[in-house]
C-alpha cells in the first residue's frame, strides 16, 4: 500500500461531506426567493408578505431615497448597499419588501433574495450561484445584529466588500436591524473597556455598519402619524369607521400595548376589519 492511499481516502471522504453546489433556480418562476443552506438551495416564494407602498406612512424620506436607489440599480447604475436601522414596527423590513415591488413592476429582471442571519456563514455559496445568475439580485436581510461572541459578522464582510472577487455587479444587500453599530452599546463598551487597545477592539465590528452606503433611520412614529396610518388602511381596504370613534379606540389599543408604531397601527386595523367583516 502506498504513503499516498490514506491521504487519497481522507481526501475523498472530505468530498463527500462537502455540500453540493447549489443548481440555480428558474428566475422566472417568481420574484422572490429565500436562501436555505444545508442542503443549499434557493426557493421561490409565490406569494410575498407584504404591504403596498402607498400604505407606508411617516417614512416618507427613507422611502424616497431607497426608492431612488434600488431604481438606480435596477438602471444598471452605481447604488449603495442600505441599513435600515432603528425602532420596532416601524416598517423597515415592510419597506424594503414593498420598494421592490414598485420597482419590479418595470423591471422584472429585479429579484428579490431573503437570506437568515444564521445562514450567514453560507453566504460565500450564495454569491456564487448569484453571480452566474442573468438577473439583477437584492439581497436582503431582516433584522440583522451580532452578540459580543458571534462571528457570522464575518461572513457579512462577504458581501459588503467582497473579499478579492468583489461583490457581484448583479447583487446589492440591503438590511434592517434595531441597532445602527449591529451590536449592543453594552457589548461594545464592556469590550473597549477591556481591551489592551480598545479602540482596536471593537473597530472591526463597529465598521460594519460604515461599510453600507446608506444609513436610513426609523424613529418612534408621532400620534398624528399613527393614526394618518389607521386612516390609510381603512381607505384602502374598505372599513368605515367615523373618525371621533377610531382616534377613541385606536388611542385606547395604543394604550394597552405600551407602544405607538407601523406595527401596532396594523394590529388595531386588523381587529377593527375583523369586527366589521372586512377581510384583509
């Protein structure tokens, strides 16, 4: 037996372990797909989750420049990769899913590709197969944040500088995360406190969030908003209500939730529908 069989079977048995590359999907089955790793695959999703564009109330300048940009790169132009950031329920991720519906209705080449934080370290994989695609790919992922101890945010610097090959020219990433650094304030000053160099400790992390193009914030909403947001789910579905009565008990829903936002606004309006037969 020669030095080189057992070499030769630890080499074949590491094959074998190895996943299979994933087959590129039918980009015309469907306008959105969502990435699965092991076994790698991307499914199409038929019907998408979201909310129209008109509905999306007091983020109007957030919605103008994502608007702007995903046209742009849908153009075939320069865009920016994008961080939606901030409060809970306000529609970050309902934006980004609505933008690229707008979008898309011009432009079918646009797809959209739903990838989950602990796939992260697959991400390489995924960049391969979207590479080769013929359509133009935003590369979303919701509710993006790392621990302290998480090194999925390693794979992130994947698609956001793109290592030696670069990005794809075909693949923007958008995201959205409740935190503008990606990592909570506590972690990041308990690590510079301690750190030898502690302005080296954290930059790495820290820098992440300076590696997207646009920083679009998402604030608390204010009562007028909130209510503009009722209003508008009301018209557009069809639920009569007078106006004294749905500030009454909208205020009263707010209320008992302990919180005013996008979210809540459509929490009331799908129990209002509800109550007046409406479906929704």
């Amino acid at each position: 037996m020669s030095m080189s069989d057992p070499l030769e079977r630890i080499a074949a048995a590491l094959e074998r372990l190895r996943p299979a590359p994933a087959e590129a999907p039918n980009w015309d089955e469907a306008s959105a797909f969502v990435w699965h790793a092991d076994p790698d695959r991307l499914e199409p999703v038929a019907n998408v989750n979201r909310v129209d564009l008109d509905l999306l109330l007091g983020i109007n300048r957030a919605r103008d420049i994502l608007i702007e940009n995903t046209r742009q790169f849908a153009d075939g132009f320069a865009a920016n990769n994008a961080l939606l950031w901030g409060s809970r329920g306000m529609g970050k991720s309902s934006l980004v899913k609505a933008v690229h519906a707008a979008i898309s209705g011009d432009h079918p080449q646009l797809k959209l590709v739903e990838v989950q934080r602990e796939d992260l370290p697959s991400i390489g994989r995924l960049l391969t197969l979207l590479r080769a695609a013929h359509v133009q790919i935003i590369l979303f992922c919701d509710d993006l944040s790392f621990s302290h101890d998480d090194q999925h945010y390693k794979s992130l610097k994947a698609v956001l500088d793109g290592g030696v090959e670069g990005r794809p020219d075909n693949v923007i990433f958008y995201a959205t995360s409740n935190r503008r650094h990606l990592m909570p304030r506590d972690m990041i000053e308990n690590e510079r406190s301690s750190a030898i160099n502690p302005s080296e400790a954290v930059e790495e992390k820290v820098s992440l969030s300076d590696r997207f193009g646009l920083w679009l914030g998402f604030h608390p909403c204010s009562q007028d908003d909130y209510l503009a947001m009722i209003r508008g789910y009301c018209d557009a579905y069809g639920v009569e209500i007078a106006d004294e009565d749905l500030r009454a008990e909208a205020i009263e829903w707010q209320a008992t939730r302990g919180a005013r936002s996008g979210r809540v606004a459509w929490q009331y309006f799908t129990d209002l529908a509800g109550r007046k037969g409406v479906r929704v």
